[in-house]
C-alpha cells in the first residue's frame, strides 16, 4: 500500500481534488468536489491500512467495503426494514424507561454501527457530520433537526441496508469489529467494548421477529477474540490507607476557594464509602442523623445524581436526580457515620453553611458541584500530598478510589460482607467479586481456622 499527497486540479467547471493510492503497484483513485471530501477519504482509506485491512488488487477498495456492496447491492426495499429504521424504534421504544447515562452509552453504540451499515456512496456525508448526527439528534430521540443534520440523516434513511444482512457473519464480524475501535482506529478499552457488545446484543433481541429470525450474535461470537475485561476488579494498588488519606483531605483545603469546600465531600467518600453521585444529594434535612459531638451517627442516603450532561439529562442539568443505584423509588439506604466523618460535617455546616434546598455540596455560585471541578482539585491534592514518584502511581488516582479504600477497610476490619454489601448498596456477590484482591490479611486467619479444624480431639480415643 501506498499513498499520494491529495492533488488538486484547476478546470474550467471549477476545483477537483483527487485522492490517489497504490495497491500491489496498481494506482487507483477517486476524485471529490471540496478538499474536506478528499482528506476525509484519504484519512478513510488509511486507517484501513493502517488497522490491516486487506485491499482488494483489482479494484483497489477495502475489502470490508466490497463486501458490503457483494452482499447488498441496493438499499433496503420498501418491504424491507432497514437497519436505520429498526435502530430508530429501538430508541423510541427504550427511551423512557432508560436513565441518561444508558441513553447516552446507546447512542454512541448505535451512531458507530449505522456508520458502517450503508452503501458506499460517493455523497456520503464526512464520518465526523454522520456521527454527529446520529448521536446527537437520530439516537437523542431528538425532533425537528437543523437542516444540514436532517439532510445527513435523510441521507442514512436512505442509503441504510436492510437489517437482514446481518445474518452475514462477515458483516456481522465488521460490526463486531467497529465498536471495538476508537474513532482514531485504535483498540478501545476492553470494557468499552463490553458495554458496547451488551447495546448490540440488546438491540438484535429487539430485532428477532421484526426483520431478524433469530440474533446472530452468538453464532458469531465464537469467531471474535473477545477482549478480556477487568470491569469491577479493584486494584489494590488504587487504595489509600488512614495516614494517607488524612494527608489527601489536608492538601485538598490548600486547593483555592473550593479546596475547603470539598474536604467533607472527600471525607464522606472515604469514611462512608459514598460514591461521588450519592455524596452531592446529602441534604441536612433528610440526610443526616448527627450527634452534637463527634460521635458515630447515620447517613440517610436517598438519591443519586450521576454526571450525565445536560444534552441527556432529563432535569435539564449536569447532574440527573434519581433513586439510589440498584434501588427502586423512594427506598432509602442508611449508612453508618465515622465520627471523624461527623467531625468534618459539622465544620463544614458552620463554616459554608448550605444550598438553598439544604444540599451540603454545591459549586461556588450554589449549583451542582461539577465533577470537573472535584477532580481538579483531587489532582492538585494528589501533587501536594504525595512525592513526584507516588503522585505518578495509580494510588488514589481518582476521587472514586476514596470509595474503593472505605469498602476494603470495612472487609480487613472483620465486618461481614452482607454488611458491608448493604451499606455500600451491592449485592454480596458483586461486593466479593470486586475487592477479593483487596482483602488483605485474611489468608493467615483462614489458615488458622483450617487448622483448628483439623486438630485431634483428644476425646474422641
């Protein structure tokens, strides 16, 4: 494979620029309107190259673009659904019952495949323009587009193959393929790629008696490395212990006019095991059962507001109120407070005082606390506290990592892990799954417990 410079030409109908390459020592090429349509295309043809893709000696194509075009010569026929179509009611379908952060992981899922599944043509829209609109407007279930985003999405409704050809396990493969890639070609995160697969898989069940026999996924599985993933397994090398911690919530008050404001958002993080979305709905009316001193108390948690973005958020904010994680509507979930933890609410109540609708944390001018806005400060925290060589280790790396040394503290400490699952809302299950590396110290105990076990009851001769 090789690649020319894009070559621009001057007629008398105007500027053309052409995009030329070799294969096998055979020149092809392909010739556009505008420059943004050729650099495009050569960026296209190179990203192939550069990922392996094989290109076809005789016509000088891709040849997952070829097999495209084999496998479906035309676009979906009236009688036919086409995979737009059926991505599109999905969507309709799932939406409300969905929470943003779902909403959002679909539609990137969904704007990444129906990028590939359409006939190659020469006026197709940029990569960057089609993905856009299909991510912010098609899969937003988004009304009445701007015009340049419903002429691409016009575009797509009509250039989409049918839904059928995904019983082909080669297309079926390329699918796989794409949401196993960055936007830049190279690998995703194994856990990227599972959450993508988990979209893909839901979308075909839907698919199964609307266009689809039967969903082709797990026939195809088997011919697809899947990426080993490491989602819910906690490093140990992430978890802080006391002394650290207490240096960390130091160092995070020497951080500007927010730094103090975040020092009991940190604390309730690491002495309560709160994830960041469940710390910003603390509310000094609903939440809290303190004593006047520093004694142990209980934190009421009720609601969670996950950083969502606006675009998909049904509140219209940043953050989107709703129950707790794995919890229905209303179920409230107690949570027991340290009292160094009741220590640094109480200062923080005095000092800062709250929101108007009583919540505890909020950002300078009183609205939702960004995560941007924590994570600065966390990482200016980190530099103070730690040297340059540990600063640079995974060690606390995030502020959800706070979490992560509360749970493993509970489970060294003896606390049973029912417990431990039902104050840190999960299932034993998952809770064992995701700290067994955590647990440290417990192998000599067993041991002993093992031996006590085995040892000779002298009664019994």
């Amino acid at each position: 494979m090789r690649f020319w410079k894009i070559r621009a030409y001057k007629g008398k109908r105007g500027r053309t620029y052409s995009v030329r390459w070799t294969v096998a020592g055979h020149e092809f090429h392909d010739t556009y309107g505008t420059s943004t349509l050729a650099e495009s295309r050569l960026a296209e043809l190179r990203t192939f190259a550069r990922n392996g893709v094989a290109f076809d000696v005789a016509t000088g194509l891709p040849v997952p673009e070829i097999r495209q075009t084999q496998a479906q010569a035309e676009v979906a026929k009236p009688h036919e659904v086409s995979w737009y179509e059926h991505a599109i009611r999905y969507v309709a379908r799932r939406w409300d019952g969905l929470s943003p952060n779902s909403r959002r992981s679909i539609a990137e899922t969904l704007a990444t495949i129906t990028s590939l599944l359409v006939v190659p043509d020469r006026e197709r829209p940029s990569d960057e323009a089609l993905r856009h609109a299909l991510y912010m407007w098609a899969f937003r279930n988004q009304p009445d587009p701007p015009e340049q985003a419903a002429s691409i999405l016009s575009w797509v409704a009509e250039n989409s193959l049918p839904l059928s050809v995904l019983t082909d396990d080669d297309i079926m493969l390329d699918v796989l393929g794409a949401i196993a890639r960055k936007l830049d070609g190279s690998r995703a995160a194994a856990n990227t790629v599972a959450r993508k697969r988990a979209v893909l898989s839901n979308v075909l069940d839907y698919a199964v008696g609307r266009g689809l026999d039967a969903n082709p996924l797990p026939r195809v599985t088997g011919m697809w490395t899947t990426p080993k993933t490491t989602e819910g397994v906690v490093d140990p090398q992430v978890v802080v212990n006391r002394r650290q911690a207490d240096e960390l919530l130091i160092a995070v008050s020497y951080h500007g006019r927010i730094g103090p404001r975040l020092v009991a958002f940190f604390a309730c993080l690491y002495f309560a095991g709160l994830r960041p979305s469940e710390a910003v709905e603390l509310r000094i009316d609903r939440s809290l059962d303190l004593p006047n001193d520093d004694g142990w108390g209980t934190l009421y948690l009720r609601e969670s507001a996950p950083t969502v973005g606006s675009a998909w958020s049904a509140s219209g904010r940043r953050r989107d109120p709703r129950q707790l994680k794995h919890r229905a509507e209303e179920e409230v979930r107690p949570v027991p407070c340290h009292p160094t933890l009741t220590g640094y609410i109480h200062r923080h109540i005095e000092e800062f005082g709250t929101a108007p609708d009583g919540r505890l944390f909020r950002g300078e001018r009183g609205g939702d606390l960004s995560e941007s806005v924590y994570g600065r400060a966390w990482q200016n925290a980190r530099l103070l506290a730690f040297t340059p060589a540990v600063a640079n280790s995974s060690l606390a790396r995030r502020p959800y990592d706070l979490r992560h040394a509360c749970l493993s503290t509970w489970l060294n400490g003896g606390v049973e892990p029912t417990q431990v699952a039902e104050w840190a809302g999960n299932s034993v299950q998952v809770l064992l799954r995701v700290y067994a590396k955590c647990i440290a110290g417990r192998d000599e105990i067993n041991r002993r417990r093992i031996e006590e076990a085995f040892r000779d009851d002298p009664d019994d001769y």
